[in-house]
C-alpha cells in the first residue's frame, strides 16, 4: 500500500515527454518516479532539477519511515532472542509458618492483651444461658399415695362395686370443681380401684392427676387405659403430656408425633407443634383455667425448650394459680435464657414477694429499673417494697 503522504506513481498509460535527439537521456531512476511526469506544456525547463530535489528530499523521509517501521518489528526480536540468556531470578521461598507455643511456654509479650473493663454504668452481664430440656424442672410434683391402677381380676366387678364406684366418681367430679384436687383425687383412684376395668375412669384419674400435678401418677392411668380399650385419642394426649411432665421429653414427642400421624418431623414441624400449643394455653388462660395453660405450656417447651416467652407464661399461670414455689423454678429458669426483660424480672420479684424474700423482690425490681428506668410497675413495686 502506497504510503498516504507520498504522491501516487503515474499511471502506465499515460504517454511520457520524448527527450530531445541531441541528448541521451538516462533511465529514470526509482526514486525518479516517485514524482509523476507530467505533460503540461505548462511546465518550464527549470522543472527536472525541481522535481529531482523534491524527489531527494521524498526519498529521505522515505528512508527514515523504512527505518522506524524496521525498528518497530526489529526491537521485540531482539528482546524475544536476549529473552532465554537472561538469568532467571529465584523464586521466592515461601517463610515457615510459626507454630502456635503452648499456653505454659508463651512469654507475656506473646499473651494476649487483656479485655477493657466494662463502663462504670453499663449493666451487669446476665448468666450463661441455661439451655435443653435437660435443664427443665418438670418434675415438680409428688406422686398420690396409694393412687396406682389395680391390675384387672379375672372376674368382672359385682353390682355392689360398680355402684360404689359410680358415687366415687361423683364425688371426685364434684371436688374438682370445687377446685379440692387432693380430694377429688383420692375419690376417682377408688372409683378406679373398684371397677379397675373400666377404661373411663382410668382416664377421669389420668386427667386428675394432671390437673392436680402429679404427673407419675397420670401416667400410670393413662397407661393403663390404653391397655384396656383401642388406643383413644384423649388418653393418648393425656398420656404424652404425663411423659414430659417426668421429663421423659423424647418419649413425649414420639407420642405426640404418632397422635398427629408425623413420621418425618422436622425442625418446622417442632415450631408449629410448640406455636399451636402455646395458643392453646393462652385461650384456656384467658378463661381462667390455668390448669388447662399449665398443660399446654408444658408441652410447647417439650416442642421448644430454650422459648424464654413460652417458660415466662407458664411462670406466670402458676403464680396465678396459686403455686408460688414452682412459679419461682420456672421464672428462674426464664431469666437464665434472657435475663434482660424488664417485665420479665418484675414478674419474678412479684413471685418473690408472695415467697416473703422481699430482699430478692428489691433486686428484681432495681434490675428491672436498670433495664427500663420508665417501667411503672416496677417502680410501685419498689416503692411499696420500701414502705
């Protein structure tokens, strides 16, 4: 390709001057043509030396051009031919990496810098979290004396039992709405004894004993009316909560899983069965029949140990209902989840107000305030604490 900047050669059809006869003219040379001749009968004599020195001069900026473009593809072969005689520098050997010194032979510059001290007024760091069912109180019952399940004679009850029975099983209805659980107890387990094979009433006691918390001894009924009827439904409930309220988590949970026919649970299916059972016992809380939230409360930490909501409410049903000592247990265990909840530490302190520790009370509700300083039961706690 003709460089852009250097005039085109003439074309070959064009004619060229004849030169005079008396001169013999020389063959144009290649630099000769790079001016084309022209034939303008314009042009002076003076032209050919003209057109010679602009010939001179194209074909020195021609050379120059060869030359640069030369030395363009010159200079990376040379590089690429001095490239292998060069000397390779070494790789760089990579540092052995320390190994970690033991604890006994670390010098105290190598020991880690110690942690800062917490601000004067930030709070107090809670406890470490107690967590599992393992940790639970369930257990927080006695069994009934004298309340275990007959084993069935050969012979069926006479009439005379069987009417006893039907005016024990009167009597215990009657004293457990009347709120005698002790009592009303002691008169199904005899109404059991004397017909021992009458499913029924192994459950009327099955679900007495729960609601008296004794749960060894529904339990035992609620073992006992499976045996005598096809499995019900109502004593398998019954049944499964008995087993958590021993502790026996795992047992409880393969009961319930098989009651609501779950062969693959997983963790989803724990959290809706603790969700489901934690409404439930906020409804029968609302009606006042806390015996009822106790139940349900139980199993949904069977489902969910570690919910501090769910161990707080059943805290607080039992205070309503009366069972402070066990109230205490299960807000202490609250407060070893999430110690930080102002409504959380004054309903402990009121749990330990009703106990007499008015001590304990005191630092329940100044912890409380630490956490809410605007807490308003708090602080009428505290006040009528300091009267």
């Amino acid at each position: 390709m003709p460089h852009p900047r250097l005039p085109l050669p003439p074309a070959l059809s064009e004619p060229t001057p004849a030169a005079p006869a008396t001169e013999q003219t020389p063959e144009p040379s290649a630099l000769d043509l790079l001016e084309p001749v022209t034939t303008s009968p314009n042009v002076s004599p003076a032209a050919p030396k003209s057109r010679k020195r602009t010939a001179l001069v194209l074909s020195s900026v021609a050379a120059l051009g060869a030359l640069a473009v030369g030395g363009w593809f010159l200079v990376p072969s040379l590089h690429a031919r001095a490239a292998p005689t060069q000397s390779k520098a070494p790789a760089p050997v990579a540092a052995p990496k320390p190994t970690p010194a033991s604890p006994a032979a670390a010098t105290p510059s190598e020991a880690p810098p110690p942690k800062p001290a917490p601000a004067p007024d930030a709070p107090a760091p809670e406890a470490p979290r107690a967590t599992g069912a393992s940790t639970i109180p369930w257990l927080d019952g006695e069994p009934t004396e004298g309340c275990v399940p007959a084993s069935a004679p050969a012979a069926a009850a006479s009439f005379e039992d069987i009417a006893k029975s039907q005016q024990a099983l009167a009597k215990g209805r009657r004293l457990l709405m009347q709120g005698e659980l002790s009592a009303s107890l002691s008169a199904l387990c005899e109404a059991a004894r004397l017909n021992p094979q009458h499913s029924g009433l192994a459950f009327e006691v099955a679900r007495a004993a729960l609601i008296a918390r004794d749960g060894v001894t529904a339990a035992r009924f609620a073992e006992h009316s499976l045996a005598l009827t096809p499995p019900d439904r109502r004593s398998r409930e019954i049944w499964a909560d008995a087993l958590a309220w021993q502790g026996n988590v795992e047992a409880a949970r393969d009961a319930w899983l098989g009651i609501h026919k779950l062969s693959t649970p997983s963790e989803k299916t724990f959290a809706n069965l603790a969700l489901g059972a934690a409404i439930e016992a906020r409804t029968a809380a609302k009606a006042g029949d806390y015996a009822t939230a106790e139940r349900y409360l139980r199993r949904s930490l069977a489902f969910d140990p570690d919910n501090a909501g769910t161990t707080t409410q059943l805290a607080r049903v039992l205070f309503m209902a009366g069972h402070h000592a066990v109230a205490a247990h299960w807000a202490e265990r609250a407060l070893a989840l999430d110690g930080a909840d102002a409504e959380r530490q004054v309903l402990a302190g009121e749990i330990q107000a009703k106990l007499g520790n008015a001590t304990a009370a005191s630092g329940h509700y100044s912890r409380a305030l630490e956490l809410d300083p605007q807490n308003a039961m708090a602080k009428l706690r505290l006040r009528a604490q300091n009267l």
